[in-house]
C-alpha cells in the first residue's frame, strides 16, 4: 500500500523552455512544413522556439489529426507576433498559456 505525504501548495504545469522561462503558444497547424521554417524564421531573430506535441503525433499514426503547437517565450510573444505578420502568416491570436 502506498500512502501520499501531506498535500503541499499545488505548483501549476507550466511549459518551460531551455532557459527556465514560461511558454506560450503562437500557433498550431498540421503543416510540418510551415513549422519547421517558422522555428528557423524565430531563431534567426534570437527568437526561442519550441515545437509541442511532436511526439503525441507519431503516436496517432502521422495521419495529421493532432496539430503541433508552435511556443515562444512569454517575453518574446509580441515580436514573435510581429515577425509572423511580416511573413504574411495568418494564425489565431489566442495566447494560452501552458
């Protein structure tokens, strides 16, 4: 039998990039394409990015049901905005933050 300790103050799952910072998501799409020119386009402007939800879309048989999620900084999300209207990207301005 397994007991649990005493329940201490919950810490909510946050997406962290390598630097230890909060993620936001920018955009989802199914276009692999598109993703992985937006990564280089972001970075190329010291820009972190982060593709979500690569794995989970192996697992459902590459058949493009689940879209990935494209996540930048919290700091970086409005150039990372800005650099995507440049592009003449259209996405959903949603910010959820994860």
């Amino acid at each position: 039998m397994v007991r649990a300790g005493p329940v201490k103050e919950a810490i909510p799952l946050r997406a962290l990039g390598a630097r230890g910072r909060a993620m936001v998501e920018l955009l989802r799409t199914n276009d692999m394409v598109m993703i992985s020119w937006l990564v280089a386009l972001l970075r190329g402007e010291e820009i972190e990015a982060v593709v979500f939800d690569t794995h989970t879309s192996v697992l459902e048989g590459s058949i493009g049901v689940l879209p990935r999620r494209l996540m930048v900084g919290s700091e970086n999300l409005a150039r990372a905005r800005q650099i995507l209207d440049v592009a003449g990207i259209e996405y959903d301005r949603c910010t959820k933050p994860v």
